[in-house]
C-alpha cells in the first residue's frame, strides 16, 4: 500500500560530509525528517550501476550530511527507485519524475511510503546517524 510522505528537491548549495568534502545533493523530505543524497551516487543507482547512500541532513551554517541511514537504489521493474531506511521504512519514487528533477524539468518528485499491510509502528520514528 502506498501512501504520500513528502518530497525531493534539489539541494540550494552543496553541502559538507563529515570529512568537509562538498557535493550537490537532493533533499528528500520523508514524514518531516530531511536527509541528503549525492548527486552523482543518485545518477548511478538511476543507471543500476550501485546503490546511492541516503543520509541525515542537518543545518549548521549550511547543509551538512551526518552519516548514512539507508539507501536508494532500483528495484524489480525499474520504474521506480526504492530508499530504504535502516528502521526498516520504504519509499518510493518514480524514475520519470526523478530524472526530469534531475535535469531541472521539474521542481520536486513527489515520494510514497510503501506500508505492509497493518505496519504503522515504524513510520515517524527517529533515526540517529550511527
């Protein structure tokens, strides 16, 4: 079962890793919590080439990425691209709409969260970058 859970956009400015490496991202908004992924590790799991990481985004003077919380990555018919929370949630969004984000045709993606019949336990719970 599908239900809305937010967005992708663009990230306004690169943002900085923990080793104070900068690279453009996206920001997904899922159920109110931001999380970045890297552009370029976003371009190769489009392509099916490997997964991109999925990490916290947090604010301090800029965008800066806190540690790895799950993935993205291509799944099944290749219409849609999954991330994966370590938590166990799972969203969805689709390839067409990423990559127009991508090429700066659209302004968002919208994003689905895929629930399991009956599992609403794991939805809103806060994940801290380990």
């Amino acid at each position: 079962m599908l239900e809305r859970a937010g967005y992708i956009q663009r990230g306004r400015c690169a943002a900085v890793d923990g080793e104070g490496r900068s690279s453009r991202i996206v920001e997904a908004v899922l159920n109110g919590r931001q999380f970045g992924v890297r552009v370029w590790e976003l371009r190769q799991a489009l392509d099916g080439r490997r997964p991109a990481r999925v990490e916290v985004l947090r604010r301090d003077w800029g965008p800066v990425l806190g540690g790895t919380v799950g993935r993205a990555e291509v799944l099944g018919a290749k219409t849609a691209i999954t991330l994966t929370l370590v938590t166990g949630e799972r969203y969805t969004v689709p390839i067409v709409a990423l990559r127009a984000l991508l090429a700066r045709a659209a302004a968002f993606a919208p994003v689905a969260a895929v629930r399991s019949r009956g599992d609403s336990s794991t939805m809103g719970q806060a994940l801290t970058p380990g």
